[in-house]
C-alpha cells in the first residue's frame, strides 16, 4: 500500500496511513491474500508477492529463472520473479528457491519499512550497535525500467525474538512519531 499524500509504504491491509492519518483509498484486492492493492504501478502483491493481474503494465513478467515461462509472483523477500515450476509458498506467501528465505519469513520479523536503503542501512547500523542483529531486504518495481525512477520497498527485518528490544531502537530514533516523520 502506498499512502497518497505523504508517500509511505506498507505491506499492511490499511485504511489510514500510519505517518500522515491520510484515508488510502483502494482499487483492488490481492486474489491471493486478499491485500488491498493500491494504483501505484505496483505489478504484485507487496504483502504475498502474487503478479496483480489487473495492473496497467503492457507486458506480463517473465520468470527470472526460466525466461521462456511468465511470472505468478515475486519473492517476498528479495523481489526476484518466479514462474509455477521455482515459486515456493509459505504461509500464503510467495518464495524464490533460496532457503534463506524461508527461514526469514518464518523466524523473523519487519520492523520497519522505508522507501529508501539509506534509511534502512541507518537504522540497520543503530541496531547493530545495540547488538541486535538485522537484515535489509530490497525490492523494486520491475514494471518501471529507469532505476533512478523505480520506486522501492526496503524492510529491515529482525529475529521475532528480539522484536520488542527492536521496537524501541525504532522509538528512540523517532521512527515510530508520525510528527517526526512528517517534518522530515
């Protein structure tokens, strides 16, 4: 979902944009998991990765892996487009191949998303600080082609067990104050 008055982004169902209280008006749901589906150009499912077969893109995304065969989804983790042969499917999720991934889905959690790695890689150093171990993950818009234009999705994400200690590196930084966040 995007918000249309400030920008930001989430994988969540939502009626009102967390950093502005703006209504976020929707278009469609997600076949797959049911998510809202916002008209922001985006080709899947941010919350399942599922292709969002009523997206304006004129051509259908090919599998990163098998070229020749059309992409059902993109990996929730890493963004790569995968076709019915390499797709795997957790929890109504859509995976790539690699192993890692799953073990991300499953034994951790986003603490946050941003819209650019900068940011991602500051909260990423302040937790690692605090000895609280983190990953960032990217994924982009492949419908868009000129990468200084394509807008992204940047979680970091951490060990669900250590979620709450994450939590208020977050709120120390002021990422979680909506006023903060706006003056920026």
């Amino acid at each position: 979902m995007k918000c249309a008055n400030c920008g930001h982004r989430s994988a969540e169902k939502l009626d009102r944009c967390p950093r502005c209280g703006n209504e976020i008006v929707t278009s469609a749901y997600c076949g797959n998991c049911g998510n809202a589906l916002d008209s922001d150009g985006y080709l899947y499912c941010p919350a399942c990765g599922a292709v969002n077969p009523t997206s304006d893109s004129d051509h259908p995304p090919t599998c990163e892996t098998h070229l020749d065969n059309e992409a059902i989804a993109y990996c929730v983790t890493c963004g790569k487009a995968v076709c019915k042969e390499c797709a795997e499917s957790d929890d109504n999720k859509f995976l790539c191949n690699d192993s890692t991934h799953r073990i991300y889905l499953e034994n951790w959690e986003v603490l946050h998303t941003f819209d650019f790695e900068y940011e991602a890689a500051m909260l990423y150093v302040n937790l690692d600080q605090q000895g609280i171990e983190s990953q960032v993950f990217t994924k982009v818009n492949p419908d868009i082609t000129e990468s200084s234009l394509r807008p992204t999705i940047v979680e970091v994400r951490v060990p669900a067990k250590r979620l709450d200690e994450a939590r208020n590196v977050v709120d120390m930084l002021g990422l979680g104050n909506e006023e903060m966040e706006e003056d920026e």
